[in-house]
C-alpha cells in the first residue's frame, strides 16, 4: 500500500517538472481482500453531477474545496471515448456542453468507443492549473469535469487557475488523501508480494 502512495507523490513530483512535492506518511497495512470491482464503489463515475461528487468526496472526509483540487489530476491521463459518450455529439442546449470547436475535434478523434484521447488536450504531460482554464473554456472530456462550472464549485474552479494556488492545495489535499481508510494490524497485512495476498 506504501508503495502506491509513494508511486503517487513521485509521480506528481516528476509529472509538475519538479515543483509539486510532498511527504508522504509510511506505515500503511496491506488489505487481505484484493478485488478490481471494489474500486468502482469508491471513484467517482465520469458521468456525476456535482451533488453526486460532493457527496462520494463528502463520504471520504473530503469537502468541495479539495473535491475541485484533486479533480485537477485530470491535468494527466488518457481516456476512452466510451467514458464520455454522454457528451457526443455536443447538446447546444446544455450549457456545460464542450464548445463547438472542441466538439468536432474530439468527435473527430473518437472513431470508436474504445479510441483514446488526452484528458488535457493542451499539456497533455505535465501536472499544471491547465485543467482549470480548460474547465472554464468548455475543452474537458467528462460530465464530472464540466460540473465544476456549477454555482457551488466555478469560484474555486477560477481560484485555482491562479499560479501556485493549485500546487499548494493539490499538496496537502494528496497528503490528506494518502491518510484515508489506512489499514492497519487489525484489518490488515505486509504483504511478502505486493501482487499476492499472503
């Protein structure tokens, strides 16, 4: 378990071009139970809403503020097509629709469910706030992302696009997620082979 969270700041310093570093508490138990389908019931699905965010976020001890920081991963990454169907062909009377110009684009790009596409069209490889700019221009792939435009989040969507702002809080938010649902003795194990329960 340390070894993903280690994996996770690393990431985020090598991936920010050195500026987003971390510490990251060690100590974490492996769990005994090892299953892919668990994780469905703990991410949120690329199509919430922001009352269905709010509240998985919530259930983790998380609130809107570090809901729309740790949203800004989506900076990173690749994503299906199928993932964000909802949004094709672009509904002119949604009005967290993608723009039309990056419709067609991705429209273009997704010849088929399981195409791919960066999440961050801009700087597709490096951590940065250009997620948050491209909240604001209509250019993000899931419902999830353009629901950061509601009226609870879109001020701290813009506080976020201010340099440095989003690094500082994408840091403690990290810190603060690395210290959920923890595993310990009780509930636990150090696993010989991190692949295999022991």
């Amino acid at each position: 378990a340390d070894i993903v969270a280690f994996a996770g700041r690393d990431a985020t310093y090598f991936l920010s071009n050195k500026k987003v570093y971390f510490e990251m508490l060690a100590g974490r138990y492996d769990g005994r139970v090892s299953s892919a389908s668990e994780t469905l019931f703990n991410l949120p699905p690329p199509f919430a809403n922001i009352t269905v965010l709010e509240a998985m976020f919530a259930a983790k001890g998380l609130n809107l503020d570090e809901m729309v920081t740790l949203s800004g991963a989506h900076t990173i990454g690749i994503s299906h097509c199928s993932s964000f169907g909802d949004r094709l062909p672009r509904n002119s009377s949604d009005p967290m629709a993608m723009n039309p110009r990056f419709a067609s684009s991705v429209t273009r790009m997704c010849k088929s469910a399981s195409s791919t596409v960066d999440q961050d069209f801009k700087t597709p490889n490096k951590l940065d706030n250009q997620y948050y700019k491209n909240v604001l221009n209509h250019e993000v792939l899931f419902t999830s992302d353009a629901a950061l435009e509601s009226s609870k989040t879109k001020r701290l969507v813009k506080q976020n696009r201010v340099p440095n702002v989003w690094e500082t809080k994408f840091k403690q938010a990290m810190r603060k997620m690395g210290g959920i649902g923890v595993k310990t003795r009780a509930n636990g194990e150090i696993r010989k082979n991190s692949r295999l329960i022991n």
